[in-house]
C-alpha cells in the first residue's frame, strides 16, 4: 500500500517534471484572462454611464480663453417641467369719461342779395303802395303808385341802377320826360319826372352807373311836390317795391 502512494508520487513528480512549464504557462494564461476580464467588467457600468441613449441630446459646450468651442457633451434632455396655471390676472375698471358733447354747427343766415346804387341820394316823400291808397296832393285824391319818389335837386344826375338796354324813351302824358331801361331776369325799369336833357336814346346799352338824365319838373301829375325823381321796378310787367332790389332812404 505504501509502495503504491510511493509509485505515484513518482509519477506525479516526473509529470510535473516534464510538463511544469506548460502547466505553468496555462496558469499565467488563466490569470491573465481573468484580469482582463474583470476590468472588462468594471469599465462596462462607466462606459454606460458616461454614454446614456437619450432621444433628444443637448450640446453643452466648454468656452476656452481663446473663445473658442473647447468640447462637446451630450446632456440628457431635461424633462419639462408641468406648466404651472397662469394666474388670472385682476381686472381694473377704468375711470368714466363723461361723453364730449359736441355742438352742431349753427346754420349761417342766407346772405341777402346784394342790392344796388339809389338812382340819386334823397328822402322818398311819396311812397310804394300798390295794395293801399295814398293821397295825391296834387290829384286830390287816394290813389295808388307803383313807384317811389325821391326828392332831390333840379339838374341832379340820375344813374342806371343796373345794366342793360335803353328799351323807350319819351314824354309822358303824367310822367314827363321818361326812360325805360329792360335788364335780366324779366327786371324793367323806369325813371321819370326828367328834365329835358336826356342823355340816351333806345337801344342803347347801359351800365349801372351811367347817367341817364337829371332830375326835372316835367311830371303833371306830381306837379304839387318838390323836384324828385318817379323812381319804378317792374318784374316781368308786375310792380315790385324799388326798397326790395336798390339801397333807398
């Protein structure tokens, strides 16, 4: 029995004797497997760690002293915080303005026609009065007229009021030396109790202004009053009072 662990310790020594270095030589290889293969396994966790799957990568970048981009990193995309509810803001009424009143504009008066030049400058002693009587001096009676006489001095010149055309020229059987002017707008005038030296004659153009006599003494039917002019305005043949259309009194 003793012999036999003898043998093999014989034969284990003389293996080993001649297969030592290649036992040695997978030992050192074993060894150096298991090294490396246990700092394959400490670098993994880091290498994970350091290199994270995001979906959404946020380049952080590193500022140098020459100002430039010195590196790069990639950061995890920071989850967004919830939205937090707005609050509601209060509201402030403004101040009341009373409302500005505005005056309608005030409606200016139609400006009234301009009316002409008097024939002569007088006081009118026998007036218009188609729609009532006067007394006729000189007639003895109540009488209408259709025209205005305006007292003024024998030779005084007497003047168109407004343009036109020497339509008659005559002596009045009641009137006297008279002329009858014919103007626009359906407008007739007439100036009568004249003097003998009337300055136109028919057809003859006028201006207002022109002068187309001089007072006189020639109308029998006025003989009672003082020297003035029988001064009359005719609207398409019907009398209108001389006062509406020329400056008098």
């Amino acid at each position: 029995m003793e012999d036999s662990n003898n043998e093999r310790m014989e034969r284990f020594r003389l293996f080993l004797r001649n297969n030592g270095f290649y036992i040695a030589l997978v030992a050192c290889l074993v060894v150096i497997g298991g090294a490396i293969l246990l700092l394959a396994l400490d670098k993994e966790p880091e290498e994970t760690a350091e290199t994270p799957t995001v979906s959404d990568p946020i380049v952080i970048v590193g500022q140098s002293d020459d100002e430039r981009l010195n590196g790069v990193l990639l950061a995890p995309t920071a989850k967004p915080a919830a939205p937090q509810a707005s609050p509601i803001p209060t509201m402030i009424p403004l101040p009341t303005q009373e409302p500005v009143v505005t005056q309608a504009p005030t409606a200016k008066p139609a400006s009234a026609p301009s009316k002409a030049a008097p024939p002569v400058q007088g006081e009118i002693i026998f007036g218009f009065a188609v729609d009532k009587l006067l007394y006729s001096v000189t007639l003895d009676q109540w009488t209408t007229h259709d025209a205005v006489d305006i007292k003024a001095d024998a030779g005084t010149p007497v003047k168109c009021v407004f343009s036109g055309t020497v339509e008659r020229v005559a002596k009045d059987d009641a009137l006297g030396y008279a002329v009858t002017v014919s103007h626009a707008n359906g407008r007739t005038t007439l100036y009568a109790n004249l003097g003998e030296d009337v300055r136109v004659k028919v057809g003859d153009k006028v201006n207002a202004g022109d002068v187309l006599g001089t007072v006189g003494t020639s109308a029998i039917s006025e003989c009672a009053l003082p020297p003035h002019l029988h001064f009359a305005i005719f609207v398409d043949g019907a009398a209108k009072d001389p006062a509406k259309y020329v400056r008098l009194g």
